[in-house]
C-alpha cells in the first residue's frame, strides 16, 4: 500500500476513535463502554501489527491474508461487542467469543507470524468461531438467541468462519509463493 493510502486508513481510524468522543461530549446517546476501549484499541494494536508485517514481508498475497483476519477479528469484536451475536451484548454468553482472537494471537506468536503456521492459526480461528454456538446451546440452552434466532446465529458464525478460512487458504497461497 502506498504512504498516502496508508496516511489516509490510518487519518480514518483516528477519525472513528475521535467521532465517538466528541460525540460523548455532546449526547447522552453514545455511550462508549469498555467493549467501545477494547475495539478501538485491537484496532490500532491490528494496525499497528499490519504495518510491521507489511514492512516485514515480501508477498502481497500474505500483506492480503494479513489484513482479512484483522478485519475479521476487528468486525467480530465490534459486532460482539455493540450488538451481541447470540442475543443481547449484554449476554454472557458473547464472552466466548473472545476465544478467537485469543487463538489468533497464540497461533500467531507460536508460528512466529510464518505463512504455514498463519495459515493454520486462521483454520483454527474458524473452527472455534464456527463451534462457540455449538457449545453455547450444549452448556446454556435456556439463554436468549435474540431476534435472529438459532439459524441466524449459526449463519452469522458461518460468515465469520469463512472471513478466517479465506485468509487461511491466502496464507497458505502465500507459503507456495514463497517456496
């Protein structure tokens, strides 16, 4: 990515942070909770990891791969967080999700950021993300499921799960490359 579109992600991502801020000055309406912290700070912690992997590496394919798992880490925690995925953000149950990026950054750290080892840190962020409904309606099948119901939670899972697959599948293009 050249200097100028990365001055200009980086200038949006500032923007958002600074938006929901101001925004808190002037209305009792946004209220910024420490879900709120949390996904700003994955967001510029993401970013930051993007850049130095970015600069570190050679292969656009892997710098692609790279960038789909943060955002689909990022859009996870802001759809857990801001609107639950099973029922309410309020639900308990939402705290399982965390699981995912706690796979990605131990797969990552374990594989020392590697294209293989990425690739199967992905594979298995998208088999924890496909399975937390799953061992939600086994562990707590009384909890509120919402308005989109059991289906539409195990859809929205299923997008998720391919977000991380397809940037595992990159990942292991991008070892083929390089090889």
């Amino acid at each position: 990515m050249k200097t100028t579109k990365r001055l200009i992600v980086w200038g949006l991502i500032i923007v958002l942070a600074l938006t929901v801020l101001v925004a808190m000055q002037f209305t009792s309406e946004v209220q910024w909770n420490e879900a709120g912290a949390y996904i700003v700070i994955l967001l510029v912690v993401g970013g930051l990891f993007e850049l130095w992997q970015w600069l570190k590496t050679r292969g656009k394919t892997y710098r692609i791969a790279f960038g789909i798992g943060v955002a689909g880490v990022f859009l996870l925690g802001w759809v857990s967080g801001a609107v639950g995925i099973i029922g309410s953000e309020n639900n308990p149950v939402n705290l399982m999700y965390w699981a995912v990026p706690i796979v990605g950054v131990i797969g990552s750290l374990i594989s020392r950021f590697h294209s293989r080892g990425m690739g199967r840190t992905l594979f298995m962020m998208a088999v924890v993300q496909f399975l937390i409904p799953v061992v939600a309606l086994i562990l707590s099948p009384e909890v509120s499921w919402g308005s989109a119901g059991v289906t539409g939670v195990f859809v929205a899972n299923s997008i998720f799960a391919a977000l991380f697959a397809s940037s595992g599948l990159l990942f292991l293009r991008a070892t083929r490359e390089h090889n």
